[in-house]
C-alpha cells in the first residue's frame, strides 16, 4: 500500500501513518501539511501513491476549490478528502468532482484503515447508514462498520435526518467538545480558532455540527442547552 496522507494536524498525520505501517507491513506512507507541499511530493516522487487523502480544510484547499484543482493537475491519481464533520452537500460535491472517498476524521484507526482498503478495490467509500440510506453522524466509530457500504449511488443519497438528542446522550466528538467550551466563555470564531490551532472556518464547521447535535439554531441557543444538560459546568 502507497498513500500520500496530506493534513495539517501532525498528531493526525503521525497516528495514522504508524497505525498504516503497524497494520499493513511493507506499506509506504508520504506526508504534508498543506496542498502545496503535496504537490511538490508528487512532482519528486518516482511512483506515485495508490492513493491520496486530502483534508478538506487544510492550507491551500479553500474548501473543494483546492480539491477540483488537485484533480485537474493529476486526474489519474485516486483522491478521498478527509473532514472533520461530513455534509451531505459536500460529500455530494466531492464525489460529482472525482472522489472515490469521504472520510470522516473521527474514524478510528481500524475504521479508516478499512475505507481505505475498500477503496483501493476500485469502490467508493462515503459513510452511511444502510438502514436510512442517509449518512452516518461524524462521531460514529467501530461499532457502526458494519453499516460501511461498499458503494452507493450518490444521487440517490438521502439527506442525513436530524440528529435526534436526548438528554446527557449528545455525542460530541473531542473537538467538538473544545469548541463548546469555548462557546460557553464567549469567545468569538476567530479567538476559538487561535486558541485551538484551527482555520476560522473550521471552527464554523464545528459550530454547526453542534448545534445540529444539539438541535438548535445557533450559538447562543447551544450554549444554553449545553448548560441544561450538563455538558458544560457554568463557572
């Protein structure tokens, strides 16, 4: 196995290349931080990789902008996007652009690992559920393998139903936690964004995904909620 794993988190990027290299000996696993580098990889490399993950949110991606240009530059060469909260909008985009993957990055190592290999196959990869037909929530983990599928025309893809909450069963991802707390002290996109080491609109994802879970319609309504159900203590 050849990957080229392009993400601008380093704890990411090492996990996942150690856990590649652990579960799949022999396997060849080249990084960057951003979508120029990336390219500069690409261009020295003299095999290119089975396959290429680019998250979607790192620098010199500007969302699918960068994703349709990588596209443009080497249209033979597999690409599955990584995100931190999977739209449906955007998995549909992305997929229309030539994608053969969306992969959440709240998958756990064993679960990524699995998406990768079945794309490697020539399948696509988004993450639904079978029952609904609809996509599987961004903070699923190996519990729900079993509802990978291995394909699944896109067009015909439901939208994901609402998250339906229930008191002190929100699942937040870890991130998605940070970035309530912080909610909750009343720091402003930009401030969380620093704090945190991530892009404004990053934070803007995470802050919709939270209110989605929290089934609310914006910021002051999640910080409210989360303080009725004892996600965050008030201090």
């Amino acid at each position: 196995m050849r990957l080229l794993i392009a993400d601008d988190h380093a704890l990411f990027r090492d996990a996942m290349t150690q856990y590649v290299e652990r579960s799949s000996p022999g396997s060849t696993v080249d990084t960057a931080s951003n979508l120029d580098d990336a390219f500069k990889i690409l261009n020295h490399i003299s095999e290119p990789p089975e396959l290429v993950l680019l998250d979607l949110n790192m620098p010199g991606m500007s969302g699918l902008e960068g994703f349709a240009k990588f596209r443009e530059t080497y249209p033979k060469i597999p690409v599955a996007l990584l995100s931190g909260v999977a739209e449906p909008e955007d998995i549909q985009r992305a997929m229309d652009l030539g994608a053969i993957g969306f992969f959440p990055k709240t998958l756990s190592g064993r679960a990524l690992l699995k998406a990768i290999e079945l794309v490697l196959t020539g399948e696509k990869f988004i993450p639904v559920d079978s029952k609904t037909n609809g996509l599987l929530p961004s903070y699923y983990n190996d519990e729900n393998l079993n509802k990978m599928p291995v394909s699944l025309p896109l067009k015909t893809m439901a939208p994901a139903t609402p998250y339906q909450s229930k008191p002190h069963k929100i699942h937040l991802t870890p991130r998605e936690n940070d970035v309530l707390i912080c909610l909750c002290r009343g720091q402003a996109n930009k401030d969380i964004a620093r704090n945190l080491g991530l892009q404004d609109v990053t934070i803007k994802l995470h802050v919709r995904s939270i209110c989605r879970k929290l089934e609310v319609t914006n910021r002051t309504q999640a910080v409210l909620k989360s303080f009725e159900l004892g996600l965050v203590k008030q201090s």
